[in-house]
C-alpha cells in the first residue's frame, strides 16, 4: 500500500508540473494563457541558421566600419507569465574609424541586448523579429525591433533592419545602422 501511495504521488506530481510543448515558430500565433506552464522550444531547429559569426563592412560608404555579430541559442523563463522560451541572444563588437564603439564579444554574460525569437510568420522561419538595445544605452531610452532575414547561398547572408522609437525627448538614436547585409562567417 505504502508502495503503490507513492507511486501515485509521483505520478500526481509530474502530472502538476506537466507543460505543454510548443514550436517556437508558433509562440505570438499560441501565446501563453498563464493557466498552463508552456514551453516554446525550437523543435525543428528554426533558430539554427541565425546561429554563428557574421561580418558587416560598409566598403562603398565608411571602409573603416566593421560590425560582427555572434548569435546563440538560449532559453528564457517567465515564471510569472508561466512559460519559457528558446531563444537567440547576441554579442557584438562595433568599430568604427579604427575606434571600437562597443564590444561585447568576450563577455560571458547573458547580455540581452539583441534577443528574441519571434516569427512573424510562423510559415516563414527565414524572417525574425528580435528586441535591440545597445550595451552602453542609459536605461531604456528607446524601443527597438530588430528583424533579420536569413539569405541562403554561399555564403550565407543576414538582412539586419531595424526600427526604434524615442522614449524621451532629444535622445540621440542608436549607433548602430538601421539596415545592413551581414555575411556568415562561421
């Protein structure tokens, strides 16, 4: 009896803290109801192509402009929206006239600066849509969208464009250029 009570219990147990399974692709078509916990994973490996180093340099307008990005994949939990969320996060370091603007390519923090997972289109995983702040940005002075576009071919390319809105009066914008084609590295 002992034996089967708690056989039950773990069974009851896993039952309550069950979650349901969602493609990431899907998560603004099925966004959490806060009844039940949801996990938005990349089950079919939809963030992979955005993943690795890319290299942007403006050789036609600025020669001494070099961006490069890094991409993961991470997970976020919202314990109080109940639900976690597979994710890509970024590192980036910007120079500019030989003068580095910003480098966070050596950190080994979570820096969610550039994150998200967001398709717009679920039948479309080539276009995301990302959050964008700047690492040295006072507080949050803008909002910004960042929506990136995988390009196949070899070698493989990123649209980067992006989108901001002031949040307080006379704030200079971000530094990084809103548009730009990045080349895949690795």
């Amino acid at each position: 009896m002992k034996k089967t009570l708690t056989i039950l219990c773990f069974i009851m147990g896993c039952i309550s803290y069950s979650q349901d399974v969602v493609a990431v692709e899907n998560f603004l078509n099925n966004l959490p109801d806060y009844t039940t916990m949801k996990y938005y994973a990349d089950i079919n490996r939809v963030l992979d192509k955005f993943l690795g180093s890319w290299k942007y340099q403006n050789a036609s307008q600025n020669p001494t402009e070099h961006i490069e990005v890094v991409f993961f994949k991470g997970n976020v939990e919202y314990p109080g929206a109940n639900y976690s969320r597979d994710i890509i996060d970024a590192r980036v370091k910007y120079s500019k006239n030989g003068q580095v603007i910003f480098n966070t390519l050596n950190s080994n923090e979570i820096m969610y600066d550039i994150y998200g997972s967001s398709f717009l289109n679920p039948q479309n995983t080539n276009k995301i849509r990302l959050l964008y702040s700047e690492p040295d940005a006072p507080g949050a002075k803008y909002r910004a969208w960042l929506y990136l576009e995988f390009m196949p071919g070899t070698p493989a390319q990123l649209k980067w464009h992006m989108e901001w809105q002031a949040l307080d009066e006379n704030i200079d914008p971000p530094k990084m250029p809103e548009n730009m084609i990045f080349t895949k590295v690795n």
